[in-house]
C-alpha cells in the first residue's frame, strides 16, 4: 500500500465508533447558526426577528465570492440575531431560530431513490458548480473551505485529477468510515458529479488501510465506474493533509505556498463533501445536516449521528450517555488537530466531523522540559520543516529567520507536538510564528 | 653585525612601505560620517528599546540628523529621555527644540486579578499570552481580560513591570519610560502610553470589556457595565462611553477624582491608587443617592 514520502506518526487508532450504524439524532429546541462557518467573508442574515422559516430556507446568504449560504436546519421562528460564545469562548454573530415543527421545503426530494449521474445527462459543469455554490456547501474534512471556490481553478492550472479524502486519519473518527458503508452508491455518484464539474476523466478514492470493510465494498461498487479508482492506503497521520494525499495517490509534490494542490493537476475533496454534492446536484437538499462521531474512552456509549446543523453538542454528548465523571476535555474535531471547547453548548457546524470527550489523565498535557535535540520533530515533519527551530524563532521574534525556513508551508498537523519527548508546545508557537510571517507577507505584496 | 643592520632595514623600508599602502587605502575608502550624528548618539539614552519607532538609538540619531536637514524634528521623540533628551539634540543640531514635554507612561487597563475574575477552567498549553490569546478566552469569564502569562513583563527592557498575584500587572511609575514594548506584546492591547501629569498620574478605567452591561457583568467584579454615570458626571467632557465601555481622555481630563467616586463598578481609579479592594462601601452610598 502507498503513502507519503517524509514524516508522519502513528497515533493510536482508538476508532471505538466503527461498528455503530449512524443513527438520526432528535431536533434540538433552539438551533443556532453561526455565520461565519467557513474560511472566507461571514455570511450576511437574510431573515429578521420573528420571521418564519423552513427547513432548507436560506437565511444568509454568501458575503462574497470566497464564503458560502447557510441554510435552516429547522423549521419554527427566528428568536433573534445576536452573538454566540463560539469553541474557544469569543462572541460570534450568529442566527437563533425557535423549532417548532419539521416542515422541509417542498422543492426537496426526500426519498431514498439513487439518481445516478446517467439519469441526468443534461446537467452542464456550470451548473453543477452553481448548485453547489447555492447549496452552501464547504470542505467537510474541517477547513471549511468554500467547494466552488475549489472548483474554480485558477486560469492556466490543468486540473488532471479529483482525489477524494475518505482516508479519516484522526483518530477516533469513524463519521466518514461510517458514510462510505451506509452511502456508498451515492458517494460514487458524488465524485463522478465533482469530476464531471472539472472536466477530468480519472478520480481517486483515498481509504487508508484501517478500514479493509469500506475499501471492499467501495471496490466493489466502484466497478460500475470505470473513471473511479479506489487506493488503499498504509495507515499514517497526516495522510488527509491535502498535500501529503496528493504524495500519496499520484506521487506528486506541491510547491511551497502560494501554489495550490490545482497547480499539480489534483483537487482534493472530503469524501463528506462529496455525499453533500450528489444531495445538493441530485435531490436539491442544502447543506443542512452532516455525520458526527461523538466518542471517548470514557463516554457510555460512542456513537455516529446524523445530525442538523445548530445542534448544541451537549445534546449529543447526552444521547450517549452523558459526560462522564472524569472528564478532563471536550474536543471539538479529533484529538490531534480539533480544538477543546470552552462550553459544550457549541452547535454543530458545517466542520464539525465530531465531539471528542477525552478523560482527565488523557486531557493533560506534559509539562514541558528544555529541548534535548533529539531531532524527532524534524523526522516525523510532513512537510520536511525544522519545528524546533520554527518554534523557538517564533519565541524570539525572528521573522526573516522563520520565512527563510518555510514556515507558512506548515499544515499544523501538530505531528512535532504529538512526538516531542520534552512535551514542549512547538506548534502553539508555530502557529503564531506562520500567522505573523503570513501577516507580513501580505503587506508586503500590498505594499508593492 | 651586519646581518642585523640589513634585517632592520629591510623591515623597515617594507614598514614604510606598507604603512604608506594602508594610509592610502584609508584615505581611499574613508567612510565619511555626519558628525553630528556622533554628537547625537552621546546624547540619546543608549537603551536601544525602539520605544522612538525606530531600531536602537543609532537609527533614532540618522532619522534627527535626517529630520535636522529638512527642516524640523518635528514627531521625532525618544520616549527614555523626554524633553531634556530632545532638548540636548536640538541643541547639538543648531534647531528649536518641539514637543516632547507630554509626560508619558504606560497604563495597564484591567483589573482582573484572581479574587475579581474567579479561574473557572484550566488552560495548560504554552504559558504565553499570545498562544493563549489564540487558543481560547482563557481561564476566566472575560474575553478581554489580562491573561497573566507575562508577556509584557518579559519585553520590558526597564524592569518596569511586574505580575502580582493579587493584583495582577502593575506598572513601576519611576522605571517606565513608555517605550511602548509592552503595548506591543499584549495580545488583548490592555496596555496604552497614556499622557501623565508630570508627576506620573491620570485617571484611567481600568477595563477593556466590550460586552453589554450584564455579560460584561457577569464576566468580573469590576468590569465596566457602559452605565455612563461618569460621562454624565464628567464636567470637562473627557469621558466617552463607546462600545459599553468607558474612555477617559487625558487631554481633557482635569483630574478632579469625580467619575472615581460615581462608579458604581469602582472600575475607574487614579493611576498608582488603585490598590482599593474591590467592595467600597461608600460607594454604594453614592450610588443610592444617584438613583
């Protein structure tokens, strides 16, 4: 089985989730909508105090190219426009909306029925592109990068492939396990939609090998589609990086920022991304619900859930049982790049692929020691980069230093923090470090 | 003997010879410097702090030679040295000697010390305020608050500040020489250079929550709920209330101590008398009779 070439460790797979069927999770009394879901320009409220709305209803609506449309996961009243406390405990603006009923907007098909790509052959690449655009749809892996955007290259790349990341190197995770054997036949016809929006002829579906069940029955499926490649992949983190996916499956390299994975011919999307795009292109269905893992060591009872956006996360920390006594952490995301929360009244978002409560002695971070030079951060870098030296550059403020040595080419896998022996925090520093020299970068190019 | 007579000569002739070579490259490629800029640089501080916005005093004294030669040193200041320091260079350059009488000093804008903004939860990545900052609100119920992993305290050149567990950042009048480091490496921008009278005093509100009056409330002891009692009683119109939150402008403000008292918060104290404890009976008193 392939992977990518420098770096990468092994966490531990700990995917206790796997082998439970995604359930539907009930309607929450008060769904909120955060506008500012994904990378790029906040969507702006289209709906007032008071207003009624449906499920499937826009109710805000893109802030400008790079941004995405969100749509009501319920039907009831808008409560009012205001902020919330988002997962690391900032105000946010946000949309409240009272459910009071389950009333789904008529133009959405809801039954069960496979609409293959066949049955649909008038469907242009435009307008695949624009119903995806409509649809509010944004990378599910959690970068929640705008689709469309991605389905735009730039002028002069040659798009070559569509790579689709159903690799879920998190640990814990099993949202996307999960889809791919509950929504196999759909998934297909979601990539065969995406390859169709580009114009390529060859896609790649990336499993890594800790999922042999979902790699059998996708191969299998995935006979019907002689353009769909199914890659089984050795196990390691971070293979959903973008770019070490692309190492992976076709073996090319994408240059230091700021090229894009559409320079070297592929475009990556998450294999969530892709059920999104068959329900949004074949049933008319917004982005309004996704799958979450909410697991833990400690947690009664991990489970996947198909869940509408706005939930609050406590309810479904509650539907598996409840926080446990020895709860140290709630991590929103995986444990290796998702972020702890502040409160777990945090609703689902377009990103969230899950609830992760770690338990006290999980929870705790080592206390750090001096640097021994042992150099394991520089080994197990993805990206070939010297994180203890980007780290202690960031400490000491040397900002020429830290862009002569790629520091914006970081993915923030935090693969350096995860293996350091002297606990020390390289990547919170890294991340400040990238943000700075990226800062400066900008204004440079302004400047010019 | 004569060996010894031959060796001194010719050492000698090829000293001459190569002192004359160096001489001329000397005088070839002398590198001619301003002497003024000598002059300046006996007079500036020597701190190097960047406090004048430039890199060290060295780049401070080519910038007022620069200034010098147009014209005016007009926004040239070294923060160390004040007037007298400014004074001394337009002396040394032959010009007017402007600005630089405004006394100035760095003011920390929060309050919230342990027994004001209870810990409510553990924060245990690196101990900075800036990864802090980005990582979450902290530890507290304040998004704006003083973080108290001493950023500003290790930038400090002067020794300047110092972390109190009681009572959070304090800020040593005599040693600030409001270079503006701190202000710098505060994530949260709760520090400010503030205009001082010349004995290193002003009124300041010591918060920065832009939270309405009851999350701001909630959030700690002695935030500033935006109640604008203090614009009202503000006789000089110094106070501004943007934002639910309070401003004092130093310009206007004449000191009289009147917003201090009507606080119903006890956010707003003098600067180095606001050690009070945080319930002031009297308060309360004013208050009621306000109402």
């Amino acid at each position: 089985m392939k992977t990518f070439r420098i770096g990468g460790v092994h966490p531990e797979g700990n995917k206790l989730s796997a082998a439970r069927p995604i359930t539907i999770a009930p309607l929450p009394q008060v769904a909120v909508f955060p506008l500012g879901q994904h990378i790029g320009a906040p969507a702006k409220p289209i709906v007032n105090k008071g207003d009624k709305v449906i499920v499937g209803q826009m109710i805000a609506e893109a802030g400008g190219f790079v941004s995405a449309p969100i749509h009501s996961s319920v039907s009831g009243t808008v409560l009012k426009i205001d902020t919330i406390v988002d997962a690391s405990g900032y105000a946010k603006p946000a949309i409240y909306i009272q459910v009071e009923d389950d009333v789904w907007d008529e133009s959405i098909d809801r039954s069960a029925d496979l609409v293959k790509i066949e049955d649909r052959p008038e469907l242009t690449d435009k307008e695949i592109v624009a119903k995806i655009q409509n649809a509010g749809i944004v990378g599910m892996g959690g970068a929640c990068f705008p689709t469309h955007v991605k389905l735009s290259p730039p002028p002069g790349s040659k798009i070559e492939w569509v790579i689709i990341n159903a690799v879920e190197c998190e640990p814990y995770l099993t949202a996307d396990h999960r889809l791919m054997l509950e929504h196999a036949d759909e998934i297909l016809v979601g990539v065969a939609l995406l390859m169709k929006a580009v114009g390529v002829h060859k896609g790649y579906i990336a499993i890594e090998g800790n999922k042999p069940d979902a790699i059998d029955l996708m191969t299998e499926k995935a006979q019907a589609y002689p353009d769909i490649e199914i890659v089984p992949l050795k196990i390691k983190y971070p293979q959903g990086g973008e770019k070490q996916l692309i190492d992976a499956v076709v073996g090319r390299q994408v240059p230091a920022p700021p090229a894009l994975p559409a320079n070297v011919g592929a475009i990556i999307q998450n294999v969530g991304t892709a059920f999104a795009v068959y329900q949004a292109v074949m049933k008319n269905k917004p982005l309004f619900e996704r799958v979450v893992t909410v697991t833990g060591k400690s947690l009664a009872q991990p489970s996947n859930f198909m869940v509408r956006m706005g939930t609050p996360m406590q309810q479904l920390i509650d539907l598996c049982g409840g926080l446990p006594e020895d709860t140290g952490k709630v991590v929103g995301g995986g444990p290796m790049m998702g972020k702890a929360l502040i409160n777990t009244d945090v609703p689902i978002c377009k990103g969230s692929s899950g609830v992760l409560v770690m338990n006290d002695k999980e929870a705790r971070r080592g206390q750090a020691g001096p640097c021994i030079r042992c150099g394991k951060c520089v080994t197990v870098c993805p990206m070939g980069l010297e994180p203890y030296l980007l780290a202690n550059g960031t400490v000491n403020e040397m900002w020429d230093l830290l862009e002569a040595n790629q520091i914006t080419s970081c993915i923030e896998c935090g693969s350096c923090q995860f293996t350091c022996p002297s606990h020390r925090p390289l990547l919170d520093f890294v991340r400040i470090g990238k943000s700075t020299v990226t800062g400066i970068i900008k204004s440079r190019v302004q400047s010019k | 003997m004569d060996t010894i007579l031959q060796a001194v000569g010719v050492l000698g002739i090829a000293g001459m010879v190569l002192a004359s070579v160096l001489y001329l490259v000397l005088r070839k490629f002398a590198v001619k410097e301003d002497p003024r800029l000598a002059k300046v640089n006996a007079v500036l501080p020597g701190a190097n702090c960047g406090g004048c916005g430039f890199p060290g005093c060295d780049a401070m004294a080519s910038e007022c030679v620069k200034a010098a030669d147009k014209g005016s040193l007009e926004g040239l200041l070294c923060p160390v040295g004040g007037k007298a320091v400014m004074d001394k260079i337009a002396d040394a350059l032959g010009m007017e000697s402007v600005g630089g009488d405004a006394v100035r000093m760095a003011v920390m804008r929060c309050d919230g010390s342990c027994t004001n903004r209870p810990q409510l939860r553990e924060y245990d990545g690196a101990q900075s305020c800036r990864v802090a900052h980005i990582t979450s609100m902290g530890e507290t119920a304040c998004a704006y608050g003083c973080l108290g992993y001493g950023d500003c305290v290790a930038k400090c050149e002067f020794g300047a500040l110092s972390i109190d567990p009681e009572k959070g950042v304090l800020i040593d009048p005599d040693r600030c020489v409001a270079c503006g480091a701190c202000v710098k490496a505060c994530p949260r921008g709760l520090i400010e250079i503030r205009v001082v009278t010349p004995d290193k005093t002003g009124m300041v509100v010591k918060c920065r929550n832009k939270d309405k009056g009851v999350a701001a409330k909630n959030a700690c002891a002695v935030s500033c709920i935006g109640c604008r009692l203090c614009e009202k009683k503000c006789e000089s119109g110094a106070i501004t209330v943007e934002d639910n939150l309070a401003y004092i402008d130093a310009a206007k403000c004449t000191l009289c101590g009147k917003c201090e008292t009507v606080c119903p918060r006890n956010t707003i104290h003098k600067i180095g008398e606001w050690e009070t404890p945080a319930e002031q009976p009297v308060k309360e008193e004013i208050k009621n009779e306000e109402q």
